[in-house]
C-alpha cells in the first residue's frame, strides 16, 4: 500500500497506477475502440452513483454541472439551502443566470434543518431546490435524506446535488432517496485528478428540462445524456482522466460501496477521539460532522495556520481554514484512499508539533513572567536606593 501524506479536502491523493494510466497513448474519441472504453467505463459508474440511470460524465470542474443543473432544469424559481461556502456559490450561480433564487440559510457549522426545508416549500412553488450535501469549507454533513423527503412531500421541485466531497466516502442513494441530479468532482473522494465531473439525471429531470428553452450547448443536460447513449461525450473529452477513471473504478467496487464508506466513518470517529484527548475542537456542529474532511479549532494558544505551515515542513499536507474560518482553523481531508494507517501517521505528526508550540508558548509565557518579576524588582529597588536613609536615634 501507497503511504499517504497529503490530506487536503480537494483535490486529495491520486494512487500511482491511476497517474500511470494517464500515460497511455490518446485516441481519437469518436473512434470505436473509445467507445467501446467509454461504454466500459458507464456501465460501471451507475454502482457508485447508487443509480439505474445513466451515470454521466461532463469535463471541466463541478462548478460547470452545478450551473448546467440549475439551467437545464429550472425554468424560473430556485430555492438555495445555504450553510457555507459552496451552498452560497450555488446561490450566487443561480443568480447569475437570471433565476429567482431564494436562500434559506443555516449558520456556518450547522447542518440545514429538513423542518424549515418544509416551511419554505410551502409559502412559495419553486422549481428545483439545491443543496450540498458535504460542505468542506465547514466540515458539515447536511441530513441529504431528510431533506430530500422534504421536498418530495411538500412540492414537485426537483432535487439538485452537489455531492461532490461525499460521493465515494458517505452513503447517498441517487434513487432510493429521489435525488433527481447527483453531481461530483472526481478529485475528493474519488481519488482522482481534478477536470471530469460525474453525474446522475433522473427521468423527473429529464422530462422538466425538455419544457425548459435556452439549456444552452455545454450546459444542457439532455444532450450529456444523448450522447452518453450514443456512447461518448458532446465534445472532446480529458481522455487521459477517463484512463485514470477506469482503473480508479475498479478499485472502488472492489472495496465495495458499504466498505468504502464504513472506512470513511472509522476515519472520521478515529479523528473525533483524537481531538477530544487533546482539546481540538470541531468547528462543526456534533450531529452535522463530516465523515470526509475535519475543521477543527486548536487548542488555545495555538495558530493554526502556524500548525499547517510546520505540517508542511515535515512533508505533510493539510487544509486550512477557509474563508472567514481561515485564521481559526484547519481542516484534515480523510477521504479516498486515505487509510487507517496513514491517519495515525499524520496525528503523530500534529501531536508532536502541537507539544512543540506548546511548550514554545509556555516558554514565552515564562519568559516575558520573568521578565515582569524582574523589571518591577529592579525598580523596587532603584527607588529605594534613591529615598533618604531615616537618621539612626542613639
């Protein structure tokens, strides 16, 4: 097994053989052979987009389908849950674009409550609803399933997701939960470079986005999906990432769906416990916490960002804070081939560093403690030696 040192929450560690198959020869993509590749590799992502529908691919970043999502299937009014960085970006994209896109909001931390989900569905019809599922500017989970019902139950507004630091580390099931689209970058917890995204498209979605004029070219989902069925993709595609795609996959359904994320939970409980001993604190809230990525806040006392940097120094990388939360946090990604092992190496790592600036403040402390003692001593006794000696009586 390949040692890992590098735990950012995107883009996280690539494994050797998935980078070595990134050298393979190009082809041409319409040729038959690719399609045949192409049609390999489709027949294989719907398992871990937990789907009987087509699991799609586009090439660029998530950012591209998040806004593809909200034009090719919303015609006028879109409904944001928002509670951090990411959820806000969909929020922004919606309007953007010209769409009458309300927020309900959560503070950053929290996870979105499915009630308030409900009540907001009820004074107004909207189009589509758009959450993330994982925020990893926070280290939040939002209750996907929850919420989902929620909309289900309440309204007829399609379900949007940005799964992207969840799918392959965390359950989500596209269909049982009616999740009309699933989208996900392949560089966090698929394990692969940045530049593909994958994603699911239900019937529902289908069906709506039909109804909807101007999707677009690059951003209309039909067309993704008509030409996945044709075996292939609407315009040149990253093929050295699709060659990187196909090994990653195998690897993935050989560890199996339930495994998979069964690891990401151990990893997530192993970093909880840890922090707990050593008063590093979640900046989550306890019921919304990550199984993929950890903001944690350090003990008192210590910067973060000092913590990141000497991290560095040693060869280790981690995330820091991000946004607002960046001089107050930190954040691990243990997520896509992150192992057991290679978490305990990296907690070996801080606790040694965090000891060392620990007792680099207590030194401080000491010091400039001294230096007061000192300094008020010394004037003690200039002042005594400046005041008249009292006249001895004999």
């Amino acid at each position: 097994m390949e040692k890992i040192q590098f735990f950012l929450p995107g883009p996280t560690y690539v494994p050797e053989d998935a980078r070595q198959a990134m050298a393979a020869p190009v082809v041409g993509h319409r040729s038959a052979g690719f399609r045949t590749f192409y049609q390999s590799i489709a027949g294989r992502l719907p398992a871990v987009l937990r789907t009987q529908g087509d699991g799609l691919i586009a090439t660029g970043s998530s950012t591209l389908i998040m806004e593809s999502a909200v034009i090719s299937t919303a015609a006028a009014d879109v409904l944001s849950l928002t509670n951090g960085a990411f959820s806000e970006r969909w929020h922004a994209i919606s309007r953007s674009i010209g769409k009458a896109a309300d927020r309900l909001s959560a503070p950053w931390g929290e996870a979105v409550d499915p009630d308030l989900v409900r009540g907001a569905l009820r004074r107004k019809r909207y189009d589509a609803v758009t959450v993330v599922h994982n925020e990893t500017s926070t280290g939040v989970m939002n209750p996907l399933a929850e919420i989902a019902r929620a909309v289900r139950e309440e309204s007829d507004a399609l379900v949007l997701v940005d799964a992207v630091s969840s799918l392959g580390g965390a359950p989500i099931e596209t269909d049982a939960w009616g999740l009309d689209v699933v989208l996900a970058g392949t560089q966090k917890a698929l394990a692969l470079p940045p530049g593909l995204v994958v994603f699911s498209l239900s019937d529902r979605a289908a069906a709506r986005a039909a109804t909807v004029e101007r999707r677009g070219f690059y951003t209309d989902l039909l067309r993704y999906r008509a030409k996945h069925r044709e075996g292939g993709a609407i315009t040149t595609p990253a093929i050295p990432l699709f060659y990187a795609l196909d090994r990653q996959l195998d690897r993935i359904l050989a560890e199996g769906m339930e495994a998979r994320w069964e690891r990401h939970e151990r990893l997530r409980r192993r970093t909880a416990e840890w922090a707990a001993a050593r008063g590093f604190t979640f900046a989550a809230a306890e019921n919304a916490r990550s199984r993929t990525v950890s903001c944690l806040r350090p003990p008192p006392g210590i910067d973060p960002q000092a913590l990141v940097k000497q991290l560095a120094g040693r060869g280790w990388t981690v995330g820091g804070g991000y946004g607002d939360w960046k001089p107050t946090t930190f954040r691990i990604g243990h997520m896509g081939e992150v192992g057991d092992g290679d978490l305990e190496a990296l907690l070996a790592q801080i606790d040694e560093i965090h000891q060392s600036l620990a007792a680099g403040d207590a030194a401080g402390a000491a010091a400039l403690a001294a230096a007061t003692v000192g300094g008020a001593a010394g004037a003690a006794g200039s002042a005594g030696s400046a005041a008249p000696r009292p006249r001895q009586e004999v």
